[in-house]
C-alpha cells in the first residue's frame, strides 16, 4: 500500500511539473533561458513534436528553451530509464489505474497475440518518418493532450472540443488499450513515442555497469510469475521457469520490484 501510495504521488507531481497552470518544469526552462511564463500550455513542453522532428532536421532548429525539454528527457533516460513514463506521466497511469476496475478475464494480454517491441518501435520510425510526406501525428492521437483537455474539463469546465481523430484516440487508449488491456497501457505501449525514444536511450545506458535498470536474481527467482503479471508494460515474461525483463518497453515503474515474494528483482546498477 505505502508502494502505490508513492506511485500515486510521483504522478500528481507530474501533472504539477507539466501541465497548467502549473506547469513547474516548462516555468523553470522558459525562466532559465528568458522565455515568458505567462502563456505556457501543455505543448509548451511536448515531447512529440520535437522527436517527430528529429529525422527531418526541423528539431536543430527550434528555440534552445524548446529542444533543452528532449535533452533533459534524454539524460534522465540514459541514466535511469523511462522513468517519466513510469512515474510522472499521468495520462499513462490515468488508464493503468482505471484498468484494475476491469476483472482480469475481460482484459487483453497482447504479449500472447503479438511481439509488442517491433510494433512498437515501427509506430515510432512511422512517426518520424511521416513528416517527409506532409503529415503530422503530434497531436492527433496524443494521450497527453488528450488527459489535459479531459481535466480541464472535470477541474475548471472547460469546454471540449474534439476533432473526430482525437475522438477515436479516446476510445482507442481509454477503452481498448486502456480498461480492456492488461496492465492498463496499452496506448504506452504501441502508440506512444516519447516512452519508445526513452527505452532505445536506456537500452545504449543499459550498456554500461553505473546506469541503473531493473535487475532480476535468477538464483532468487522461483518462477512464480507474480512480476509479469503486475508488470503494466508486459515487459516480464518467464523464460525455462525463471524472469525475463525487456528493456525496450519497461517504465521502471517498480511493481516488479515490490511484488516479487522472494526479493529476486530489484532496481538500481549492475549488480555483479
């Protein structure tokens, strides 16, 4: 309980540090770098339009305030991993936590159906790539814009307008891979660009002992599956009786961590 109670947390402080009027963490860049903090609104801050940008040169020339948002993103996930999927972004958690009211028999374990790495990492390489052809996915089917305008709605009533696209967004990441989906991120993982960049740059930290990453003791580890079935990114899976994690899709979220009965996983450096 006191595990989720601080998951809980961490993901309100991230609606403080992104969205507004908060928006803690867009102030502190604009402030840094001379920008007004008066108008800031959750694309002040987004992530996917600067990765939709990468491949086509437009990101090398965006305002220095805009691009610091990436490379900030890109060291916290070279050094700790998709932590701000798994412990700050609450669009992602929104469905996470709405999906344990569904029982298990109703849900979709797509681990069983499909490969989810190479779906996942091919949306990627389509979204960087569909600029080239004149069109742009940034905001057509982005959850994170999407869980502000419904919080805005539900805090202050503001008005929603959607666009027939983020209509179908709505349905696709709250009910199909959101409520109906094990673990509750489905969106996260197939849909999701900004988590797939941060796994890539945590795979190349991964090389390397001082970088920290979920660990799994295969001397400790009973095969018990009690890991890959709490995993809401289906990234463990048991391999001749013993946990498997997959880099390219874990958000550190930790419930690995904390629901493993014998200690066999854990998070933080190599261990030797």
């Amino acid at each position: 309980m006191y595990f989720q109670i601080k998951r809980i947390i961490g993901y309100m402080l991230g609606f403080i540090l992104f969205y507004a009027p908060g928006a803690l963490f867009t102030k502190a860049i604009f402030y840094l770098f001379g920008r007004d903090i008066n108008e800031i609104s959750i694309h002040s801050s987004c992530f996917r339009i600067q990765i939709e940008h990468l491949l086509d040169g437009k990101f090398f020339a965006m305002d220095i305030a805009f691009v610091s948002f990436l490379v900030v993103l890109g060291i916290i996930s070279f050094f700790k991993g998709a932590i701000f999927c798994g412990k700050l972004c609450p669009a992602g958690a929104s469905t996470e936590y709405l999906s344990r009211l569904i029982p298990t028999k109703y849900k979709i374990n797509w681990s069983k159906y499909v490969d989810i790495t190479p779906i996942r990492y091919g949306m990627l390489t389509g979204y960087m790539i569909l600029p080239f052809f004149g069109g742009l996915l940034a905001c057509n089917y982005c959850n994170f814009y999407l869980f502000d305008l419904f919080t805005n709605y539900f805090i202050w009533g503001y008005f929603i307008s959607l666009t027939s696209t983020l209509i179908i967004t709505t349905f696709v990441w709250v009910i199909i891979l959101g409520l109906f989906t094990q673990g509750g991120r489905g969106y996260c993982n197939f849909l999701c660009p900004v988590g797939a960049v941060q796994n890539l740059i945590h795979a190349l930290g991964c090389k390397f002992d001082f970088v920290s990453r979920i660990n799994i003791d295969k001397t400790k580890c009973i095969g018990c599956q009690k890991c890959s079935k709490v995993c809401p990114m289906e990234s463990i899976k048991i391999v001749q009786n013993k946990a498997q994690t997959n880099v390219y899709n874990c958000i550190i979220c930790e419930e690995c961590v904390y629901n493993c009965p014998v200690k066999a996983v854990s998070y933080g450096k190599r261990e030797k």
